[in-house]
C-alpha cells in the first residue's frame, strides 16, 4: 500500500485521513503546530456515532516516506505559502492531490517544481470542523479526481473549448489563419502549457484512495469539473455573502437575474460550459443547501480571508486579459473585497 502524507487537520483532510488509516494505509498528518510534535488525535462525527484515531506528525517534507503520495486540501490562499514551504524543506519528485476552489492558486511554484505530479481533487462531500481536531461530516456528496496537465489556469478557457465535458479532444471551428494558429500553440508550448497530455488512466494508488471516502471517480478531465465547481461558487458565495443570509435565499426571484450574469459571463470566457446548464447546476446547490452558510460568509463574519480572489477575482482578471465583459463578476469580487471584516 502506498504511504499517505495529509496537510492540515481540516474538516475534510481529517475525512480522508480517518478513511485511509481504516484502509490499514500509513497516514501520517503535516503539521505546522509545534504542539502536535507527539502526534494527535483526530476525530470524526458521522451521524450520532463517533470515532477517533491517533495520527503521527511530521513538521517537515523531509521526515516523509519516500514516494509518499501528498493530500493538501486548503484555502485557495494559502496554498502558494505551503507549496514554498515544501519545496524549501526539500521535497522532489513528489505526488500531490491539491483540493481547493477556484482557479490560479500556487500556479508559480507548481510550473517551477518540474518533478512534482500534480493531481486535483474536487469534491461535493460536506464537513465542518467545532473544533480544530474535530470533524463532523456534514452531506454525503461525491468526488473526482484527474491528473493536471501542466498549463496555465489562464490557459483553461482557450483549452477547454476544445474539450468534452468527460476528457474527449473534440473539434472546433475557428476563423484564424492556420500560422498564427501554429503560433499560438507554439507559444504555450515554450510556456510549457501542453507538455504534459491528459492522463486517461487512474494510477495504482487510486483504488486507495477512493476506497477511503466513496464514491471517488476518476476524470481524465478534471480542468471541466473545477470549471463547474468554480462557476457554482462564483454565484452563491459572494451572493449569499452580501445578503448575509443561508444559501437558501438565492432561491428568491430577485436574485435570478444575478445568478445568470455570473454564469453567463464564466461561460464567454471558458466557451466549454454551458449558461443554462451553470444556471441549473446553481439553482440545484442552493435549493440542497438551503439552511447551510457558505464558506465566504462564514470567513467574512469571523474575520478570515476570503477566497474570492480566486473565484470571481479570477473570472476578473481573465475577462481583461480575453477582452471579454465580465462586469458582473468584477463588481461581485470588489464588494466582497470592501467588506470590512467583523
């Protein structure tokens, strides 16, 4: 069986890692808190009925077994910071699953790191966490995982036009000219954006994995699921957010027009996805999780960082750089920005 390093203690990290240990896999936790250096306890509420395992801790990527297989699941934010981290303790040729919402998280240091196999885990399970080593499980969702092509986030939109939602290369019709045509796809070449092709088929150590926390799903294209999955948060987080209320009242009527500008203006800059089908995707989450209050408000009402930088932020920032309106996420991402933290 392989050996599993998870970063963090997080609602969903400690998930997987009760998961794994139950497997009879070696997992051991990284920890940034000095007090852990004896190892902790975890423990995890599922329904009425808890549990609690004992874990090791490692403070550096040194102390791991080699050829450990890395399951960082963290806010968007805060993963360019650990990844720098890693890297400076040593880590090489390493295996790592990364969990986060939104795009263009830690993208430097992931081009820079070469021998690092990087893979994305996107997940609909729900959890939360009462206390830091204490996990209840929330919602039965679901999970896939996919290797990420070496390429730019910016680069996912131009890409993923000529994608299937499930990984197939598919056709498209374009009006350039065949050289520049060449050209471009030269330039993301030397960027190393398309050196690194889908990996169609799940590695040895998924079978691990997705006995640990089922159902987990293989997706060569996993760059269209994190799409969608940012699309979603890009309507009910900053939304919800600045109504300051569950994500149930984004089934009110005046909040319709909202929620279709959003996935409208996702679906110009990644023509892959489809408005109508966002839209309805949008509606569905915020009628299942009615009574809950998304991970934004729950940041900006304690204070914390949000991730909208990387959610509505990012929409933002690639409508300038395709010279594609994005006005509606624009506007969203500098109200959440303004809020003034409580």
């Amino acid at each position: 069986m392989a050996s599993w390093v998870i970063v963090g203690t997080g609602a969903l990290s400690t998930l997987w890692a009760h998961g794994l240990q139950a497997s009879s896999a070696d997992v051991v936790i990284y920890s940034r808190h000095l007090e852990d250096q004896g190892g902790v306890e975890l423990s995890v509420t599922q329904q009425i009925a808890a549990n609690m395992r004992r874990f090791p801790v490692i403070h550096d990527a040194g102390e791991a077994a080699p050829g450990a297989i890395w399951l960082i699941m963290v806010k968007a934010w805060q993963l360019e910071p650990l990844l720098i981290q890693l890297a400076q303790q040593g880590l090489r040729q390493a295996t790592i699953i990364l969990s986060h919402n939104g795009m263009g998280a830690g993208e430097d240091i992931i081009a820079a790191q070469a021998e690092w196999q990087i893979y994305d885990l996107v997940t609909t399970q729900g959890a939360w966490r009462p206390e830091r080593n204490h996990s209840v499980y929330a919602g039965v969702g679901e999970s896939w995982l996919g290797s990420r092509a070496r390429l730019g986030a910016h680069l996912g939109a131009h890409l993923g036009a000529h994608l299937g939602a499930h990984g197939e290369d598919r056709e498209v019709e374009t009006n350039e000219p065949e050289g520049k045509r060449n050209q471009a796809s030269q330039t993301e070449r030397s960027k190393g954006a398309l050196s690194k092709p889908h990996q169609y088929t799940a590695p040895e150590w998924f079978v691990e994995l997705a006995q640990a926390f089922p159902p987990l799903h293989w997706q060569p294209n996993i760059l269209h699921r994190r799409w969608q999955k940012m699309a979603i948060n890009c309507a009910i987080n900053p939304l919800a957010t600045l109504a300051n209320e569950a994500n149930g009242v984004l089934q009110s009527d005046k909040f319709q027009g909202h929620i279709r500008a959003v996935c409208e203006e996702i679906a110009n800059v990644n023509p892959a996805l489809d408005a109508d089908e966002l839209v309805r995707q949008v509606q569905q989450v915020a009628a299942a999780t009615a009574t809950n209050k998304c991970s934004m408000l729950q940041d900006v009402t304690a204070g914390r960082r949000t991730e909208i930088a990387f959610l509505n932020g990012f929409i933002c920032r690639e409508g300038e750089r395709l010279r594609v309106a994005t006005r509606v996420n624009c506007e969203l991402a500098k109200q959440i920005a303004a809020l003034k933290l409580s």
